[in-house]
C-alpha cells in the first residue's frame, strides 16, 4: 500500500511545465534573476518545479543572450 503525502495544496495550473511557450518565455527572465539573487533550490520551490529545470533554463537563457 503506498501512501502519498502532500505538503501543501499546488494548482496544476500554477506548475511551470503547465504553461504555454509564451508565458515561459515571460517567466524565463524572472526565473533566471531571482536565482541568481537567491539561488536555485528557493527559486525551484517558489516555481514549483526541480533544481534541474532551473539550471537548464539558465543555461539556456544565458546562452541565447550571450550570442546577441
């Protein structure tokens, strides 16, 4: 029997892999500022989502905008 814990209530709408391309593209920015002021495990917990996909979405952020 498995039993699953649910620390708190998250909409499903709310969860950054629910979002349109477009509004991804607007959370980029903001996703990348705050974790690079208050790192990427606080910015994953605030975006519901894994420390993976914030370092990933840096890497990519930065590496578009440094071609510029």
């Amino acid at each position: 029997m498995s039993t699953e814990y649910a620390l708190y209530y998250i909409d499903e709408k709310d969860l950054y892999k629910n979002q349109t391309k477009e509004k991804k593209a607007q959370l980029e920015p903001k996703i990348v500022k705050m974790a690079k002021e208050r790192g990427i495990k606080p910015t994953a917990r605030y975006f519901y989502t894994y420390p993976s996909t914030i370092r990933r979405i840096i890497r990519k952020y930065e590496s578009e905008h440094n071609n510029k």
